[in-house]
C-alpha cells in the first residue's frame, strides 16, 4: 500500500516509520517541505528536527500535502487538530476523494493555555468535521487516544489494552482493523463504536488522558474496557 501520512511531528513519524517497516511506501506530507527541511531546532515538545530524523529515514519521502496525498492509496492524518482542515483542503479535495483516510488528530485548544481545551466538543468532532468536509472520503477515527508510541506497539502496555475505530464507511472500518492487526493489536482489542459521530466520545478522553499523563509522570498507559466484545 502506498500512504500518505500529514504531519511531521511525533505522531507522523512514529507511524510513517511503521508503516515503512511493514513494507508500505510512505511519503510524509508538509505545507512546504523545504521550510520543514530546513528547520535546525528542536519543535515544541523537543523533537529533533525533522532533517535529522528523516536522515535515519531515507526510505520515506517528504512532499507538499497535495502531492503526498495524491500519490497514495490512503491517508493518515497525524496533523495538530486546529490545523488539520486546512491541511486536508492543501492536501486537494480531488487527491482524497475516495480513499481511506485515518484521522488520529485530537481539537487540542491552548488559547486558554495548558492543560488545554477541546474544541469542537460534545456536539460536534474533529472526525465528523472533517467528514463533513470532504464527503467522499471514508474517514475513520483511531488511536487517538493513547501515546504515539503505543499505537505501533501496544505490548508496550501490559495486559489487554483497547483501540477504538469510529467511521461511516464499515469496509473502511475493517481495512483500518486489518492494520492495527498488522500494528500488533489483537482483534479481540479493537473496539468498533459506530458512526463517525462516536468519535466525540474517544476526542473527549483527551481531557483525562492528559492528566494520567501529568499525575503517572509517563505516557505507557491505555484505556481498557472489560467485558468488551468486538464488533459491539
């Protein structure tokens, strides 16, 4: 499969770097890759620059939004959730329309400051906003709740742990099943919570989430739902 994952961040790379090591053709996508190349400092959250880290990475490409995105049989985006629709709109409607697209994004709000907010929240998703925009993509929502690292290898956590899958499209659904299996996640883990509008559900962990992570000190934990059955 040939995947176009948008953003270059933490979570783009963790995945890109996966999907890479299972075979895939991976191109990473950026609003302008000569400035992302060109960038020496570490981002926000310490990350190397993405030069550095894309040295160590020969076998994946960076493109602009649009030419990643056309060149793929699916999408995963891994951009910051305010920046995520404008993103997918430099991506090209016309290079998206039909395919799967994986949207990890959470509507982080720091206008407020930290710990931050959700926004859109309670009656509204990032998931569905995006689906809303680009009606023919078959947008599914996942691993958006959990530690990057965790969403390629979930042994990181012990015992049985949960991912959920949200989306309108059920062959859509079960393709992304299919490569969480190929991630390492047992399909007895996989939680399908429905329409693209149970995704408000899983975006609205990240309030809890991110405070787990402030009191537990680390990132190597997950939600498990006990009793759960796939496909409920």
């Amino acid at each position: 499969m040939r995947y176009a994952v948008l953003g270059t961040g933490a979570v783009g790379r963790t995945i890109a770097a996966k999907l890479a090591s299972l075979g895939h053709e991976v191109v990473i996508g950026t609003r302008d890759p000569e400035t992302t190349l060109a960038r020496t400092e570490p981002d926000g959250y310490g990350n190397p620059p993405f030069a550095d880290w894309q040295a160590a990475h020969a076998d994946i490409r960076l493109a602009a939004f649009a030419d990643a995105a056309a060149g793929a049989d699916a999408v995963v985006n891994t951009t910051a959730g305010a920046g995520s629709l404008p993103a997918l709109e430099a991506a090209g409607t016309a290079n998206l329309a039909g395919k799967v697209l994986i949207d990890i994004a959470n509507p982080l709000d720091f206008s407020q400051g930290m710990p931050p907010s959700l926004n859109p929240v309670g009656t509204d998703s990032l998931g569905e906003q995006i689906q809303r925009a680009f009606p023919e993509v078959k947008v599914v929502k996942t691993l958006n709740t959990m530690n990057c690292e965790i969403m390629v290898d979930p042994s990181r956590v012990a015992g049985d742990h949960t991912v959920f899958v949200s989306g309108d499209d059920s062959g859509a659904k079960a393709a992304v099943t299919e490569l969480l299996v190929s991630f390492g996640w047992p399909a007895s883990s996989v939680i399908d919570l429905g329409s693209i509008e149970t995704a408000r559900g899983t975006e609205m962990l990240l309030p809890i989430w991110l405070r787990l992570w402030g009191s537990l000190g680390h990132a190597d934990f997950n939600f498990h739902v006990a009793g759960a059955r796939t496909g409920a």
